[in-house]
C-alpha cells in the first residue's frame, strides 16, 4: 500500500501544492524541472519501487531482485537511465505505455508481476513525473540476469489470454458521490500503492478484480492479512489514529498488538514511513468505505484453547517468558498475542515465518529470537494453533505440511541459515565502525556479552541522534555476525540462540541498563530427550 498527497479540481492528483499540472511540467535547463523530478521522486517511493527494482548487488533501482512467482522466478529490470542496460534508449511515451498498457518498449507483452493492471489507474501526469525522476538518477550499468520461466510461460504471446481475461486499461476514475478524501485514497489504494497485489485472497498475478479483494492472501509465502472492514479479521476495530501509525511505524498504540514482518515490514521502511499523514488518512477512508468480508467462518475454526491442548506445553516453555502465559506480552518491550489481529489471520504464514526466522527490533519493541529453530515442526505448528486460539483469539488450526513449508522458505540472518545482513543506514554503520566492533566482538563468548556490549554502547550512542535505539540493535546484532558466527556448527549454544541472546542483551541494555544479565529471560532451548 503506498500513496501520495493532493488531490486536483479537475485533472487528478498533484504531490502537495495548489499550482496547476502545467507548472510542474515546465522544462527547465538542462532537463524536466526540479519540482517535476521531486514530484516524481516522492510518487517513486509511494509506489514502493525500490523494494522491487533493488536487488542482492544493493545498487538502488537497478533490479535484478527475484520475484517468486506462480509460473517462476522473474527477475526485476534496471530502472536507472543507462543505455545499456537500463532505460535510457526509452521514451517517455515508452514509458507510459508501459505503464498503462503493460507493453515495453520493443512492443513485448510485460509479465504481471509488473503490476500494471494497477498502474494503468496512475494519471499520465504522474507517470510522466516518475519518468522524470527516473531520468535524473545516475545511471547503473546493472546487466539484468535471466529468469527462471518453465515453458510455456517464457512465451510472451501467451499473454495475450491473462489480458483478455483480466487487464482492463484505463485511468482512475473519481466517484462523484465520495469525499476527496475517499477519492484520494482510492487512487493511492488502486493505483500506485496497487494493495490488492499482496492482499487480494484468491488472485493470479496482477489481476485485481478476482474474488476476495483486500481480503487477505499468501504472498511469496508470507500471508497479508485482511484489510477490509470486518471486525475481527480486518481493520474495523482499529481506530483511525491505529491504524495511520501502523502504516507508518509497523506496530498500533493501544490494544492493537500488531507488528508488521516480512514484506509488509519492508513496505513500510521504504515506502509508508515516508508518505505523508494526509495520504495515509485518505488510504484508511477508503479502505472503510469497502465491503467487510471474512476470509474464514466459524465452520473452519476448531476448539483449541482447552486444558491440555496441543501447544500449551510448548508455549509455556518456549514463548511466556516474554510474551508472558496469558499472552499479553510486555507493555512497549514484547507486543502482546492476545487480540493480536496479525495472529489471527485467515493464514499462518507469517507467525510461521516469524517463530522461525525471528525478528529484529523496531518500532521500540526487542528483537524476537529465531526460536523455531529449536523446535520440531511439530510444536511449531502446535504453538502457531495455541496461540492462534487462546485467550479469546479464533483463527483455523494448520493443515499438514505448512509448519515443514514455512521453514523451508525460511532464510535469516538470526536463524543463522543466511549469510550475515548489512547495516542498512550509513550513518549507523559508520559508528559502529568507529566503535571498533569487529574487534571488540571477534570470538566474544556468551559471559562477556554484557561488558563487551557495556563497552561499545556509549561511543556507538554518541554518535548517533536521539531516538535510534532500533537501529542501534539491529546494527550491532548485524557488526556481532560478521564476528563472531562460528564455521562450524560444533558450538554447545546454537547460533540462533546465541544471536538471540546477544540482541536482546543489546536491546536491555540500551532500555534498562541498570539491569543485570541473569534478569533476562533466557533463550529458549530443546529439552534433552
């Protein structure tokens, strides 16, 4: 879901001022001018392009990110202005009509993981002044790999029958009977933002008009959740005010415990976190005006919060020392499960994918440690259902095999089966570069965590503003990888235990610390059989 600003009288949407489209498509030397570009800079991030368009070499818009889709793995394009490699023997009419019409350059049907069927709604204004921006980035020679397309898929021509059967081009049209507001946000939601790509429940790709429009669905195995209305398992107990902060920070005040993972969570570092109020306000009005749907029934849940149940045991010796046995979780420390709408979803995916790949600080909350690493498929999947159907939670129990699936896909860092990450914001790597970390946390042992992280905080802390304690975790949880993770797994702590611990400690130390280590919650581990 991404957006942008301000709505037009008469000739659709213009980012944040009352002067008409024609001043910003002013040229001025040497290029479109610097408001066009601006504009289009601000509509790039809206429609969270640099997720997409950014892949393993890091260098920004120049693709090669792998889309795992149902017909194979589609590598992204080069967004960058280089000739070669990249769009600079394009057009701007080229552009638009690959934009609106799904349809390159060379005259080549796009495959709809190009979410075009979304695109097409973008005012040709707008699709001009994201060609502007595009133009006036620094070229990239980024050659773009193969994909990985199984006949008869790698044939462009078959296309032509998803097109009949789903991609209508055109325009957003206003409703004449909504608010501006509603209107706005209805351009943001349908258009660029294009939600119903993750969150539609039965979709093929790029069809946005299936059945089960913003109901939830699987997503690159990940589940986005419900976003109509419906007060269970969509948005229609949240307030206003909830539901704005979690776009832009990924956790709501008050008692909506929901905490945004995997691609959501990617969304809204680079795309929601930076639009403003008024887009994410109108994105929200209109997401009420849709039609509340469920995604499951009654008729589908099964009776799980009962003594003895399956996952009772293993939650309580795996997950209440921090989310505590009756759910709640630690008050802006540990997010609660009880009325947690995430948990509750029609899919399990994401709680799967987050008890085995963990999750790192953000938004004030400590970093959850990749437990599921430790456990049997099994009392994963028993504790995914217990906590999916306790203290006044409902959700449908797991089939067989999803539990097995979700630790398949599961690659992280903190699982300890992917490679160290990087520190993502220069700043922070930088002090925790002149803080000398790699030295001070090469073949660090657990006894030393607390004196070493001790030692390292107040030089990291100095040189970073206020309010980064997130990125202060994460950064040194990602400086303590490149250091200390052993080649070899002969280790008597696992090392999805030992990164956990020293993340947390990092986290507790930073937040509180005058406590002491044996104060900590311990790292859950496998009882000896």
């Amino acid at each position: 879901m991404r957006g942008f600003l301000a709505l037009a009288a008469t000739s659709g949407f213009l980012l944040g001022s009352s002067l008409p489209i024609a001043a910003f498509a002013q040229e001025a030397a040497g290029g479109a001018s610097q408001d066009l570009v601006k504009r289009g800079e601000y509509l790039v991030t809206a429609g969270d392009c640099v997720a997409c368009h950014t892949g393993p070499s890091g260098k920004r818009l120049a693709g090669n990110y792998v889309l795992n889709t149902p017909i194979g793995k589609i590598r992204t394009p080069n967004l960058t202005p280089d000739d070669e490699t990249g769009l600079g023997k394009w057009t701007e009419a080229d552009f638009v009509k690959a934009m609106h019409e799904g349809i390159d350059n060379e005259g080549h049907y796009l495959y709809p993981a190009f979410p075009f069927a979304w695109y097409t709604k973008v005012t040709t204004d707008d699709v001009k002044a994201i060609w502007a921006y595009l133009r006036s980035l620094e070229p990239v020679k980024e050659p773009r790999k193969d994909s990985e397309i199984p006949f008869p898929f790698n044939i462009r021509t078959a296309l032509i029958t998803w097109r009949t059967a789903f991609f209508t081009p055109g325009e957003w049209k206003p409703d004449p009977n909504a608010t501006a507001e509603v209107n706005r946000g209805g351009y943001l939601v349908e258009g660029l933002g294009h939600c119903g790509m993750c969150h539609n429940e039965n979709k093929i790709v790029g069809n946005s008009s299936l059945a089960g429009k913003l109901g939830g669905g699987v997503i690159d195995g990940w589940y986005a959740p419900n976003i109509t209305p419906d007060g269970h398992q969509g948005i229609g107990a949240w307030t206003e005010e909830q539901v704005v902060t979690y776009l832009k920070t990924g956790t709501a005040p008050g008692d909506k415990p929901g905490v945004a993972a995997g691609p959501m969570r990617q969304t809204i570092e680079e795309s929601l976190s930076k639009m403003t109020d008024a887009d994410l306000k109108a994105m929200v009005a209109y997401l009420r005006t849709y039609q509340a749907k469920q995604t499951y029934k009654s008729k589908d849940l099964q009776a799980y919060d009962t003594t003895g149940a399956p996952g009772a045991g293993v939650y309580l010796s795996y997950c209440s020392s921090c989310h505590q046995p009756d759910g709640k979780g630690v008050e802006g420390a540990i997010p609660a499960l009880a009325g947690n709408t995430s948990v509750q979803s029609a899919g399990p995916e994401t709680v799967l994918r987050v008890i085995y790949g963990g999750l790192g600080a953000q938004s004030g909350y400590a970093p959850m440690t990749a437990i599921g690493q430790g456990m049997t498929d099994q009392q994963v999947a028993d504790v995914t259902d217990y906590i999916r159907n306790s203290w006044g939670n409902s959700a449908p129990v797991l089939k067989s095999g999803v539990a097995a699936d979700a630790r398949k896909a599961t690659s992280t860092m903190l699982a300890g089966n992917a490679p160290c990450a990087e520190i993502e914001q220069p700043d922070v790597a930088k002090a925790v570069a002149d803080a000398s970390a790699a030295e001070q946390l090469k073949g660090l042992k657990q006894e030393d965590f607390i004196p070493r992280i001790d030692a390292l905080l107040p030089k990291i802390k100095s040189a970073l503003p206020a309010g980064r304690d997130d990125d202060i975790v994460n950064g040194l949880t990602t400086a303590f990888c490149k250091a200390a993770k052993p080649e070899t797994d002969d280790v008597k702590l696992p090392w999805h235990a030992t990164i956990g611990s020293f993340s947390n400690l990092v986290y507790s130390q930073l937040k509180h610390p005058e406590r002491q280590a044996s104060t900590m919650p311990a790292p859950a581990m496998p009882k000896p059989n």
